[in-house]
C-alpha cells in the first residue's frame, strides 16, 4: 500500500508542477518524456493483460543505486529553498518557479524508481521515444518545407526559416533531437553488436546494409536530416564532436582484435552515413544561403563572446552563493556592456556560466556531484549488464553528456524544461531502475 500511495503522490505532483514553468508550447514539449512512459506503461500492460502501473518496487527493490542521486537532488532543491528563505535570491518569483520545477523533476526520478520495469516495458519505453522524436522530426520538416509558420495551434514568430517542430528555437530542436540520435544510434550498436558477436566479417557487413532498411535506420536517417535543416550551429557541431568522441574511444579501447574490427566496422559505416548526407546537402545548396549561414555564425559567436564576458563579471561577484534560480533575466543588466545590445537577455547563451551566476558555487558542486554519481553507476552497469536496452541508456548517458556539455558552451539547452527532462531520463533511467540481473 505504501508504494502506491508513494508512486501517486509522485505522479500527482509531477503533473502539477508541470504547470509552472513556461507557456502552452513548453507544456507539450514538457510532458513528452512522461508520454513515453504512459505508452510504455499501456502497452505493456496490453501485452501482458495485466496491471504495469500497479507493479511498484520502490522500498522491497534491491536497487539501492537510486539513493545516493535522489539525495543529491534532494539537497540541490532544499539548496534553492535556503537562497529564497535567506534572500540571496533577486528574482522571487522566478526562484520559487524553478525551485518548484526542481521538485517536479525530483517526482520524475521517484516514478522511474518506483516502478517495476521489465524487459518488455524497458522495449516499449526506448521504441515511444524513438517514435516521439520521428514525429516531432517529420512535423518540424513539414512546417519547414510547406512554409506554415505555425506550431501546433499557435503561430510561429521566429525562425521562420528552419525546422522547430513544437519547439521555438531551431537550436533547442536541434538539440532534443541530437540527444535522440545519439540514443538512437547506441541502441542500434548494441543491438548490432549483440548479433554479431559470433558471424565472421562478411556476415557483419551484409548485415549492416540490411539493416540500412530497418525502421531504426529510416528514424535515424529522419532525425539527422530534420537536424541539418535547423541549420543550428551548435547542435550540428556538438553532434559532430560527439561522433568524433565516440570514434576515438572505440580506437583506444583494449579489445580483442577480432571484435574491433567489426566494431569499427559499424561505427565507420554511420559515421559515412552522416557525411554522406552532409555532402548532398551541400552539394545540392545554394552557396549564397551557405554564405549567408557562415556570415550569421560568426556575428553570432562574437555576440556569444561579449555575453560571456559580461556574465563572468556576475559569477566574479556572485561566485558562492549566486543570485538565486531564475534570477540571470532580472540581474544581468546591471552587468552587460552597450556592446551587448540594447535587447535584454533572459540567458547568457551558456549553461555553465548560467548555473554558476544563479546557483553560486554550492549549486554548482552539488549538480556536478549528482551527474558525476549518476555517470559512475552507469558505468558500473555497463559492466554487469548484457541488456541491450540498458546498455544503450548507459552508452547514451555518457555520449549524451558530451553533446550536452559542447552545446552549453555555446546555448541554454537546459533553461528548457523539455530537454531538461528528456536529457534527466537518459541519465537516471538505468540509475533508477536498475536491479541485479536486469
């Protein structure tokens, strides 16, 4: 009984909380991770004929690697909580929306943890995702190309020119869906790695070219087009970086030669996939719009550069205890230079920065720790586990971590609670719900 009432009480004030944080369009974005579960959840219980959302397992679980990470976000929320209590914040009301944000994302985790979740529900789960973010990515296409402007039922102001799916800014969408081709493309090579752990090299490669034809491999190739089409700098560049990462860990790696060879194999085939793309898109461009792009990325880095400056003035000032979440849009004037611009900054285009000035050091430390903790059991589950599904979340907790550490150089990808959640659910999946033997 207890677990039910625990699982409820977290769905209840997950869903509330998703009321506090943006507008209609960040609500829709906002609930796609927790539509992913519902249709997990549902189909499942389809499949199964019995009740999934009843099998909780959240105090007689043997997972016990939820507890140090739930602690952790714990601490930052009631770290929040002492900036409003003690006035450091200057922003009240922007404080108290993110502090309740925080403790909606702390529900989240509980659910995940909560739940029993078995091979064909984690099945499920990974599929509602990938299914999610092709339609998201034909949709975005789809306005792009018809010339609509529109988002769902709201007209659509800005980046009139690219891809935004139900997302505002290009850069964002390109990055959500970055997050999911990398999760998409560790499942496939985990997948592939699996069947082949005993077929020769030729068998590898007819292998692949059928798999070329496969509904993982259409997503993927929908994704990495919708990609392009934002034309988004630091989305196409972190992508970039991230599969070069991932090339040179695969070199470095002490395996056997055999296995590498074919795993190299793999890796090398997605990666021409992606330049061969890249190549007929730029050979089939106009190179006046291409011009025009190199031009818009280098006011844009330079616009970037004078930000950063001024926000490190802000850390420089605020460095221990910050100025409370939420609070950069109020304080950030007082710091900017008429370089800057006259149009006011809701965020200083870098996470790091960002984080820093508002959650000061303390803040900062303890969301280092949390993702720190979360990488280290992931990584600790890639050793024990042979589950495809949970290998995939595992690989893509730490190439994830990378895409999203490039791209906050440069942007504020997680100032949007969507791709907050969504990157949260790639990082704490295993985290959450990993059991012996699963």
């Amino acid at each position: 009984m207890a677990n039910i009432v625990v699982f409820t009480l977290s769905i209840v004030l997950f869903i509330a909380l998703l009321l506090v944080k943006g507008g209609a369009v960040t609500h829709v974005f906002l609930a796609w991770s927790g539509v992913s579960i519902v249709s997990a959840l549902f189909l499942q219980s389809w499949a199964m004929k019995s009740d999934a959302v009843t099998k909780v397992s959240f105090w007689k679980s043997s997972n016990v690697s939820f507890t140090m990470p739930i602690c952790l976000m714990l601490l930052l929320q009631c770290w929040l909580a002492l900036q409003i209590v003690f006035g450091i914040s200057q922003d009240l009301q922007s404080s108290i929306d993110d502090a309740l944000l925080g403790l909606g994302f702390l529900s989240f985790l509980i659910v995940l943890a909560s739940l029993k979740w078995s091979l064909l529900t984690m099945k499920y789960f990974l599929f509602s995702v990938f299914m999610i973010a092709s339609m998201q990515a034909v949709y975005g296409l789809w306005v792009f190309l018809t010339q609509s402007n529109v988002i769902l039922w709201m007209e659509k102001i800005h980046y009139l020119d690219k891809p935004t799916g139900t997302f505002v800014n290009a850069n964002h969408f390109a990055a959500y869906l970055s997050l999911i081709f990398v999760l998409l493309i560790a499942f496939m090579a985990c997948k592939q790695q699996q069947q082949i752990r005993h077929q020769n090299t030729r068998q590898t490669i007819f292998n692949l070219f059928e798999q070329l034809y496969s509904v993982f491999a259409i997503c993927g190739v929908t994704l990495l087009v919708a990609i392009l089409a934002t034309r988004s700098f630091g989305g196409i560049g972190s992508l970039l970086v991230t599969i070069l990462v991932a090339l040179a860990v695969l070199l470095k790696q002490k395996i056997s030669q055999k296995v590498f060879r074919r795993e190299l194999i793999i890796l090398s085939c997605m990666a021409l996939m992606v330049l061969l793309i890249v190549f007929l898109i730029i050979a089939f461009s106009d190179y006046s719009i291409l011009q025009k792009e190199f031009d818009s990325i280098a006011f844009t880095i330079e616009r970037r550069l004078e930000i950063s400056t001024a926000a490190l003035r802000m850390v420089a000032d605020n460095w221990l205890l910050g100025v409370g979440a939420g609070g950069f849009y109020s304080s950030f004037s007082q710091y900017r230079d008429i370089t800057v611009g006259n149009s006011f900054y809701h965020f200083a285009h870098n996470d790091y920065l960002q984080f820093w000035a508002e959650y000061g050091l303390i803040g900062v430390m303890l969301c280092v720790a949390f993702v720190a903790t979360c990488l280290h059991l992931n990584w600790k589950i890639l050793q024990q586990s042979k589950n495809v599904y949970r290998r995939s979340f595992a690989y893509a907790s730490f190439y994830g971590t990378v895409l999203l550490g490039i791209h906050s150089l440069v942007d504020f990808p997680l100032q949007v609670p969507a791709y907050a959640l969504l990157y949260l659910t790639i990082l704490c999946f295993n985290v959450m719900t990993y059991k012996e033997k699963s």
